[in-house]
C-alpha cells in the first residue's frame, strides 16, 4: 500500500477569554463550561474535496500528458484522505489511552489518529508527534485546537486516587486513598467530560465514545469511598450528561481493567451492573481499546450504553464479530 504523507490543515478559531458570566462554574474548580458559541470556520470534508477537486480541473486542460498524470495522483490521494475518519483520543497519555491512540496510529488506512495529553512530558511519553496536542480537559479553551475538524471523539479521561504514604500490608488494614488537588472525580469526571462534550458538540463531531466504569448503580460501592471522591457518580452524571446531549454516543462501562494481551477472548456486555454478579468482571485493556474503535465502524453501536467484560481465557471463542456484539445490545443508558 502506498504511503500518504498527510499535509496539516489549520483554520483560524477565535475563542473568548473566560469571564464569570460567559462560563459555569464547578463547585471544587477552576474548570468552566461555555456557553458562548466558538468562531469557526471549518470547512466539512466533502466542501474540502469538491473545492480541491475544481481547483485542479479548471487548470487541467492546459497541464501535459505527465502533469495530468499527477493530477490524477493527486486527486486520488485527496480522494483517500477524505475517505478517513478524523479520531481524537483525550487522555491518550494513560494506560488505556495510549493503546486506542497507538491502535489508531496502526490503522492509517482508516483513521487519522489525534491525541490529548495534560502535559508535555506525557506528549513525550507517547511520542512527541504533532498530532498529540496539550491540553486540560478543566478549560475548555484548550481543548478547542484538538477538536477542530474532529469526525469522532473517544474519552478516556479519569480521576486517579493515590494511596496514601505509611501503608504496610503486612500489618493488615486497608490503604488510604487520596485525590491530588484540582484532580478530584468532580473536577475531572465531571467538570472535565462536560467540557469535552460541550466543545465537541461545537465543533461539529460526530460521535462521541465514552469509557466509563461498571458499579454505577451502586452508591455504596467501594470505589465511591475512595478519597471520598464519588467517583462512580461523577462518572455516571457525565454519561447522562452525554446521552441527553443530542450527539450519537457509545457509553462503554468496563470491568475491571487488567494489563493483559488483547483479542484471545469473548467479550460479554450487560447492563445495571449486573456482571458484577458473574465470576466474569474484568476486561484486559486492548480489549476496552479494540472494542472503543470497532464502534465508530458500526452504526448498531450508536445511541447505545452497555457493560463490558470477558470470559477467562481459553472459555468461548474470542470475539470477532462485532456487529454481532453491538446488536446484542437494546440499552440506550
């Protein structure tokens, strides 16, 4: 297959400074919601193409034999790209992240991989490339040069608790959990996917993948006490939050995450966390990944919510098929 070399598009945005009224504010945070419309202009993919296409047919009767030839190259190559499917990846600098967006980067025939990372040392860590923008998900206006001319977006933003230091295990107990400042399930889970829906929706995307957990149902779930964080209802009120915002979605609640290799097992989805009443509650990483881009190819995987595990290795018959998989699935939350 021939190599494409892409050639970086930018179009002028204008974004407002914030000001307390221009923005809504979180309770714990700094982060803010807009509510003023972005100045943009994007143009669509199929504007772009036909505009490309015209300029070079008007001219080409005037081109020699071999010119033409490399306009018919050209056009193809334009062709091609518009054929791909623009995906940003935010929190592409975590565990999770980091294999969607190097699944994506793999996959150059279909996608045109973007990440978000909240720090230069994470843009680092997964490469450096100019597709990886910085940003923080708590300010919209960062997010803002990512998501320009963005088909979909897949979220894997999360809130991280940290154990508290002096822990030994050895004398029985249970470790203390903390969350850093600015970085509490409110301000992230919440206030930080909100922003994230909230400029994408703007900017024109398409679809929206959304990695959450399993155990939402549950107020007293374990994970909830952490740090005294809530994290699971954080989650769950951004899940809402994106059902209810009118862009086709994919809530994708998983098990626990493992750090296994991915594509040998069968993949089980449910709903109201009710796998969390199986043996089958966890989910190796590539799993989640795999199943995030195999659901912007499938339209049964739009408009729906769904728990996500696997069964042990070995048990059933990996999952290929997952337009199968997704229209197993009836819950739109």
């Amino acid at each position: 297959m021939a190599t494409l070399t892409r050639v970086p598009l930018v179009f002028s945005c204008t974004v407002p400074a914030p000001s307390s009224k221009a923005f809504g504010h979180c309770h714990k945070c700094n982060c803010v919601a807009s509510s003023i419309p972005l100045t943009r202009k994007v143009p669509d993919c199929s504007t772009l193409s036909l505009l490309s296409f015209n300029s070079f047919s008007t001219s080409s009767s005037s081109l020699s034999t071999r010119n033409k030839k490399g306009f018919r190259r050209k056009t193809v190559i334009l062709a091609s790209m518009a054929d791909l499917s623009s995906v940003l990846v935010t929190g592409a600098g975590g565990r999770t992240g980091q294999i969607v967006y190097k699944k994506l980067k793999e996959r150059s025939d279909q996608f045109v991989a973007r990440g978000l990372v909240r720090t230069p040392e994470s843009k680092e860590k997964i490469g450096g490339a100019d597709d990886v923008f910085v940003g923080d998900i708590r300010d919209p206006s960062t997010l803002v040069p990512a998501m320009q001319g963005v088909d979909a977006l897949i979220i894997l933003t999360s809130a991280v608790p940290r154990m508290k230091p002096g822990f030994d295990p050895t004398k029985g107990g249970r470790p203390e959990f903390y969350f850093e400042d600015g970085a509490y399930p409110e301000q992230v889970d919440w206030c930080g996917q909100k922003n994230q829906i909230d400029v994408a929706k703007e900017a024109g995307v398409k679809h929206i993948v959304l990695v959450g957990s399993m155990g939402g149902t549950n107020l007293n779930h374990p994970l909830n006490s952490f740090g005294n964080g809530n994290i699971l209802v954080w989650k769950r009120k951004a899940e809402q939050y994106l059902a209810d915002s009118g862009v086709p979605y994919t809530i994708i609640r998983a098990g626990g995450l493992q750090d296994r290799d991915g594509g040998i097992r069968e993949f089980l989805v449910g709903k109201d966390d009710e796998l969390l009443q199986t043996e089958t509650r966890t989910i190796a990483r590539p799993d989640v990944a795999e199943v995030c881009i195999q659901a912007l190819k499938f339209e049964e995987a739009k408009f729906k919510a769904f728990d996500l595990a696997s069964k042990p290795e070995g048990v059933g018959i990996p999952t290929k098929d997952f337009k199968a998989l997704f229209s197993q699935i009836t819950t739109p939350f």
